[in-house]
C-alpha cells in the first residue's frame, strides 16, 4: 500500500505555475487528481479480505459492522449486520466510484446500507454514502463524511479486515430483537422499540431493558422481585435504574460501548453484554382473557447468570409517574385505533375548535387532586376550553389499571350534551378494558406511548 497523501495546497502551487528548482515543470493538477484518484484505487482492493468499518453515523448512535471488498471493476460486495428490508443489505454486491471535488472522495453509486442509514428519520439520522479521504494511517484508510455538517462530522476508519470478521457478524439477535412485541412507527417515523424481560434465574429477578434499534440504544429500566408481570406486581419490590448505552451486535451478543452496575437485594450485576439468540413465539396475557404472541430465548453463563428473556409491554419501571404532578399533551392527530388509522377526524366532529390531547396525572385543582385525560379546544376568539374525564387508578411499574369515576373538569359554562357524550366514547374507545401501558421511548426525552392491550389503540403523550 502506498503511503502517499497528496496536500490541496500543493495543487494549489501548480495551479499557479509554479516549477522546480531545474525548470522541469511539475506534473499537472489534472495528473495529480488522477494519479491520487488511482492510488486510492489501489489502496481499497489491496486487503486479501477486505475491510472492517465499526460504522457509528453520530455520536448519538451505536455502531454497526460492515466488511467492504473492494474490485478494480467498480464493485464493492458489502456485508452488514444491518437486517432491516427483509435482508437487503446483509450481502449485497454495489457499484462505487472515486471522484474529487471538496478532495479525493469514495461515493456509493448503488443503494445500499449506507444509502438506507442515510434515509432514516426522513434523512436526518447522520448516515452517508459519499466520503472524503482523508489519509492513511499505517495500514488503515481513514475518511470523514461528507455530508454531514457542525462539529458532529462522521470519521470511518477502514481496517483491513481479517478472515474471522465475518464471523463477527450477527442475523440472528438483530431479528429476535426486533420482533419485540412493541412496535412503534406511528410518530413521524421515529424508530422501531422492542422490549423485552430478563428473568434472571439464579435470583428470581425480573430486568427491564427497552431497544432502539435504529439508533444501536438500550435502556435498563428497573430491576425488580419475581420471574413474570403478577409476580413483579405482588412483591412490589422494584428498583428504578434508568441508565442508557450505545450498543453493537458482534457475533449474536449485545455490546455496550460502556459497561453498566446493578446492585439490587443484595446482588451486583456487571453487565458488558448481553447474548442474543434466536427467538421462539410464546403466548402472553397483557389483557383480561386475551393472548398476544410473544417471543422468547434463554442464554446461561453470562453477566446476568442464566436467564429467560421475553418480549413484553410490561416494564418493570420507567420514569412514567402516574402519581406526580404532571400534565401530559400532544396533538390529537397521534391517536389511533386498532389498524393505526388517526382518529382525529372522530374527535374533531365532536370538538371542531381540538387543539390537543391531555392526560392529567395527580394534578391540584381548587385544592383536591385530579386524574382525567381529554380535550383541549380554542375557538375563532381564542377562548380555551377543557373537556376532561375524571379517572382512578393503580399502578405498577408502566402498567395501569384505570376507572373512570365521574368526576370530569369541564370548564365550558354550557356544554351541549353532544359534547359530554362524545368525550365519555372516545375516552371508552382509548381505554377500553381499563388495562393500559405507558411505554417509555428512548430518542426523545419525557416521550411516551400509551397502549391499550384490550382493543390496541394507542396514543402518544409529551
């Protein structure tokens, strides 16, 4: 490989004519661009195997394994963790190309993982598929993005890559994770969620921990007494932990990028991973007399012992506290029924002036105390209303048990009785059963999804 980086400031120089000490004119700038373009030509196909990328798009991610190969026909077979699209983009063979224009740049002509990473998030998640070189560094190429803009900017440092890297990468984890029985795709895209349960055989624990798996995030939740949701709920033993990491897939096992400590009842858990394999579907019940699929895989000898690991929409804890004094909101707009549909045309022909939805938890109101959830509306003279229905509750960990109990906050002097009705179904149509989960999301901070079991609508609350 050879070792020569060529200085802008020197095309610069010749740009301007400049000569050598004997006369003899340097070679061209076109030249130079041409014979550096080749150079890195020659530099990426050299590896007998390849190269490895531990790829993180920002700070703000985790990383994901990528072996690229490259061949002096303008091919470049990719091999990725990344199990998205059905598979796509595990093994796929694409077109690159080497071109100058802000320095010698490495372009992904072909969709691919790169393209797919830059695309999230309605292209806002840090991905890139055109890269500036920057250099070499001993063996290894280093590059920067070239899209992205701020002090954030991406470096990919290619590795040669070894004959075992392959081996390195994980299908199976990527999948059991993301068959994770909460989903959410509602909110403008913003990810995908799998939760799951670890009970931890040797203590008879029970570990909540939630998965972003676009962003490479997990989040210890809590830690609590008991091997399943009633038992959690009987001992009422729980412990909040609420610590987040980045995290890689390398050979079917979780990596944190930092190790984490949980000491609970006695017990201290260092945890640096966390093996995945492949799932199996079990049947679950997070509603009265209902069945829901879930998914489940065991592991022994690792960090937390031996354990059992389930998909759930049972968290153990979150920062989710239906006691305090908080009001929750969001637009009408993110409610929905069953099959995902908003039900905001439903709301908005009871209340045509709705603004937001509200959920009040323990909030003082002329010195007592108020649950409701409902409607806020402005009208043309910016008079504001609330129709609010009045609830009990019990909670354990994010799981609620509501009853509505009559006691709404309704500040319109004269409500017509359309208006009273309609709250009392639409509220019923949200709650349905009175068996709700408050679901904590990782990439916005106070971001929750309330989900009803019993009839799967749902709603987001801020």
């Amino acid at each position: 490989m050879k070792a020569k980086n060529y200085i802008w400031l020197s095309v610069l120089l010749i740009s301007l004519g400049c000569s050598n000490d004997d006369g003899a004119k340097l070679p061209s700038v076109e030249d130079r661009v041409n014979e550096a373009v080749e150079e890195l030509r020659e530099s990426l196909v050299a590896p007998a195997n390849g190269w490895r990328l531990d790829y993180r798009p920002t700070s703000q991610t985790g990383t994901y394994l990528i072996l690229l190969d490259f061949n002096v026909d303008g091919t470049v077979r990719l091999q990725s963790d990344v199990t998205s699209n059905n598979g796509e983009f595990r093994d796929q063979v694409i077109a690159y190309r080497i071109d100058s224009s802000q320095g010698i740049e490495l372009i992904m002509e072909t969709y691919s993982v790169f393209h797919y990473l830059f695309e999230l998030q309605q292209a806002s998640f840090g991905g890139e598929f055109e890269f500036i070189f920057e250099g070499e560094e001993g063996d290894n190429l280093n590059f920067k993005s070239k899209t992205d803009a701020g002090s954030d900017v991406t470096n990919l440092l290619f590795i040669p890559a070894t004959p075992s890297d392959s081996d390195l990468i994980s299908t199976a984890s990527p999948m059991t994770l993301s068959q994770g029985h909460f989903q959410s795709e509602n909110l403008g895209g913003i990810g995908s969620f799998g939760i799951f349960n670890f009970h931890l055989q040797d203590q008879d624990f029970t570990l909540s921990a939630t998965f972003d798996l676009q962003r490479r995030k997990i989040k210890f939740l809590g830690i609590a007494d008991g091997a399943d949701m009633p038992a959690v709920i009987g001992s009422n033993n729980i412990l909040e932990i609420g610590v987040e990491r980045n995290f890689s897939f390398q050979n079917e096992k979780i990596i944190l990028d930092q190790s984490i400590n949980v000491s609970f009842s006695g017990n201290t858990f260092e945890i640096q991973g966390i093996p995945v394999g492949e799932g199996s579907w079990f049947q679950e019940s997070f509603c009265t007399g209902q069945q829901d699929s879930v998914t489940r895989f065991s592991a022994t000898g690792t960090d937390l012992g031996s354990f059992d690991a389930s998909s759930s929409l049972f968290q153990v804890a979150n920062s989710f506290n239906a006691s305090a004094d908080d009001v929750y909101a969001i637009n009408h707009i993110f409610l929905y029924d069953e099959d995902d549909n908003s039900i905001s045309s439903q709301i908005e022909d009871v209340f045509p002036d709705v603004v937001a939805f509200q959920w009040y938890q323990a909030v003082e109101i002329a010195d007592s105390v108020f649950n409701g959830v409902g409607f806020v509306t402005v009208d043309e003279f910016n008079n504001v209303e609330f129709f609010l229905r009045g609830f009990d509750f019990t909670q354990s960990g994010n799981y609620l048990q509501i009853t509505f109990n009559g006691k709404d906050l309704i500040t319109e002097d004269n409500p017509i009785q359309a208006q009273l009705d309609g709250l009392d179904e639409l509220t019923d149509q949200l709650f349905s059963g009175g068996e709700i989960y408050v679901i904590e999301l990782l990439n916005i901070e106070g971001l929750f999804e309330f989900y009803n079991p019993c009839n799967k609508h749902k709603g987001f609350l801020f």
